[in-house]
C-alpha cells in the first residue's frame, strides 16, 4: 500500500515537473487566411457512436504535443455508461488536468488564451472556431462560444451543485472536458482544411469602383460593395474557385471546384457542370443576367443558359487560371498559368506574358487586358495601361487575382491572405 501511495506521489512529481517548460508554448497551427468557421451552435448527443471522430483525436494529439506529460485522458464512452454525452459519439475528449496542481492548471490556461485569442484578422475566439470547439468544462465552470465563462457548479458539503440549487455534478476538477460540432469532430472547419481559409478568387462591381473576394470555404468579403450572402455557414463538399457579379452588381455567383455553382442577389441559376471529374477554375457573366460560362482547367468552356460558346483551348495543353468576358459579352480571354492568352468572339489578342506564372486578369474593353503574376507584377496588353503592381514586395501569400473598375482606369490586386492593393481609380 505504502509503496502504491509514493508511486502515485512521484508519477505527480514527474508530471508537475513536465508541463511548466512547456507551458510558454503555443500548439502548433497552420497558415490560415481572413475566412473563419461560424460560431459553433450546440448540437447534442442523437445516436451512439462512439468510436474517436478524426478531428477529436488529432486535436488530442496537438494538446498533448504542445503540453507533453499532461494526462492522455479519453475520447469514446460506453454506450450504456452514464447519461446524455458527446463521448457517446465519440467528439468529446476529457484532458487530464488537475486544477490543484499550479503547473497543470496554468497549461490549461494557457491552451485556453489560445484557442479564445483574436487572430490577425481580427477574429475572436478564432482557434476555438476553426477547430469547432463547441464548450468546455473546467474547475467548476463552463464556457460556450456565445458567452464565455459562467458557473457549471458550486462547491457544497454535499457535492458540487448546479446552480440554482440543481443536482450534483462532476466539479470536472482532475480533467479538462471538451466537446466539437460534428463539423470539428470530422474535421470539416478551416483549421484541418486552410485553403479553404484562403481568398480564391474576386469580381470587381460592374458600375462602382467596389469589389467582393471569395474565399474557398464559401465566405464573401465585400469591399465599398453590398452582401448578397454566402456559403460560410455550410461545409461544401469541394472548395470555392471564382466568384463572378451579375451586370447589375446587385448579386454574384459562387463557383465550386467541381462546377457547382451558388446563386446570390439578383443573380440566376442557368446550371452547373454535371459529374465530379470536371475541374473548373473561373467562370465570367453574359452582359446579361441570362447566362454565363464555365472554364475548366484544361481549357475548355462550358456555356449556360443564353450564354454562346465562341471557342476553348483544350488542344493547347496549357493550364488555365481564369477567364473574362468582353463588356459586349460576345467574346472572352482565357489565360493560362504560363502566360499564355486566348482570345475568343469580339476579344483581340494583344500578346502573351512569357516566362510568368499568371494568377488571373480582367478586360479593359475588346481590346486589351491586364494580367497579374502570382508575385505582383502586373502586365498590360492592348489598350491596358499598367497602373502599378507590388513585384518585389513582401506579399505573405501569392496573389490571387485582378479586377479592374468599370472606367479601366484602376483595378485591385488581393492575395490569398485577403491584401488589397489598389491602382488607378480603384
């Protein structure tokens, strides 16, 4: 007996003594850009499964990376074990901290002051978003996104009890508990999927000098423009590519990976590509609001609606980025990743960016067109008139795309991080 007692003395010893060294540290995350996961809502046990959901266990694994000698603690419960609990779908994980012991607790604190920390973007409780944290319970209190801190349970003779004079409960003072969305649990939220954080395309307003940049996970960040929605909210089963306005700029498309698009606004659905294989990368509007094209990574153009074919590149074996419709929208330009430009129906070639990695373009009239690199430089064809770029800058992601104001005396660069820089009259 004597010698289990002083086994469990040291085995304290050796873990207090573990987590200070590593309590300055931070656990590790990805590079992530201005799109962030909604508020997590609460979404209670329904069924039991309670095998442990991916993002549970990798969240585990990066705590106790983060926090070594901290305690494994446990993911999954018995079906028959207890009453109501996310453990019994396997998105809950109970963290061995014990909060009377100075080391331990302060790790904890410590992992919370990350995840609740605004992030450069400005987002609150960013990590806790992206990661899907949907409460927490610890010593005696529990925070939810949408109010933080407040008290679980008090401390009487005779347990602790809920307030308000409720039952007992678990004072949850030898262990951390965490419980995900289902959405966190399987590792849909930005944290497991950055890119999806990231800008992916942008749509200049057709009649101001305003703009909208669309990111992956289906956000919409309007700029001097109005929001019409997005897709934020939903987990999509493939990333945003483009966003492209209605000649109104009263509403926008949003288009998928796969060619599935998403109409907002005034904007009408004319179709999406059918199939999964399809990979598409930009798409651009009619001068109407009756159609619109669809251009897939190899070059080919997929019309919808009353929108008219005039022409793909498949046969040039060129990778393309992007496409844009002449302001007639009887013609458009399709432009490769190695420079390459093609010009289709009342659209004039004016030349080729030789030796550029191209991130995207936009029209000036019918004849001519600016392309932008993915480090900056900007290229002007045509009766385009460079206005500046940021080559040579340091840009902290590669630039996504340009969008020229409607004189075509200005336009926006923005980078998958969401930077702006602005030309012209933009």
């Amino acid at each position: 007996m004597l010698k289990s007692r002083i086994s469990a003395v040291l085995a304290v010893a050796v873990l207090a003594a573990a987590v200070p060294g590593a309590v300055a540290a931070k656990p590790s995350q990805p590079k992530l850009g201005p799109a962030i996961d909604p508020q997590p809502g609460y979404e209670g046990q329904r069924k039991c499964s309670p095998s442990a959901k991916p993002g549970v266990e990798r969240f585990r694994s990066l705590v106790l990376r983060a926090y070594p000698g901290t305690g494994y603690g446990s993911i999954g419960r018995p079906c028959n074990v207890g009453g109501t609990s996310e453990h019994k779908e396997g998105r809950a994980w109970d963290w061995g901290i014990n909060a009377r012991i100075a080391s331990q607790k302060r790790a904890a604190e410590n992992l919370f002051e990350w995840l609740f920390a605004k992030d450069s973007y400005g987002n609150g409780y960013a990590m806790a978003h992206r990661l899907g944290v949907m409460y927490i319970i610890f010593n005696r209190r529990i925070w939810f996104p949408g109010s933080g801190w407040r008290v679980y349970c008090r401390q009487k003779p005779r347990g602790c009890v809920a307030p308000g004079g409720g039952g007992l409960r678990h004072p949850h003072d030898d262990h951390v508990h965490f419980s995900f969305t289902w959405k966190g649990a399987r590792k849909r939220t930005t944290f497991w999927s950055p890119s999806r954080s990231m800008i992916a395309g942008v749509a200049a307003h057709p009649g101001s000098v305003g703009h909208w940049a669309a990111a992956g996970n289906g956000a919409v960040f309007p700029h001097g423009t109005s929001y019409y929605g997005s897709k934020a909210q939903t987990w999509l089963k493939r990333p945003v590519v483009d966003i492209a306005s209605t000649p109104s700029g009263a509403g926008y498309w949003l288009l998928r990976s796969d060619g599935r698009v998403m109409a907002f606004g005034d904007a009408v659905m004319k179709g999406s590509v059918k199939g999964n294989k399809t990979r598409v990368v930009g798409m651009s509007s009619t001068a109407n609001r009756r159609g619109y094209w669809i251009l897939t990574r190899s070059g080919r153009v997929l019309s919808f609606g009353k929108a008219v074919g005039h022409g793909g590149a498949r046969s040039a074996g060129a990778t393309m980025t992007g496409i844009a419709a002449t302001p007639t929208g009887l013609g458009y330009w399709l432009f490769a990743t190695d420079g390459r430009v093609f010009a289709f129906g009342d659209a004039t070639h004016r030349g080729n960016a030789k030796n550029s990695r191209i991130a995207g373009g936009d029209n000036h009239g019918t004849d001519g067109y600016w392309l932008v690199t993915e480090r900056g430089r900007v290229r002007a064809f045509g009766s385009a008139t460079s206005l500046g770029d940021v080559a040579g800058r340091r840009l902290g992601s590669p630039i996504v795309g340009l969008a020229a104001t409607p004189s075509g005396e200005g336009y926006v660069i923005v980078t998958a991080k969401g930077r702006i820089f602005s030309f012209g009259d933009a």
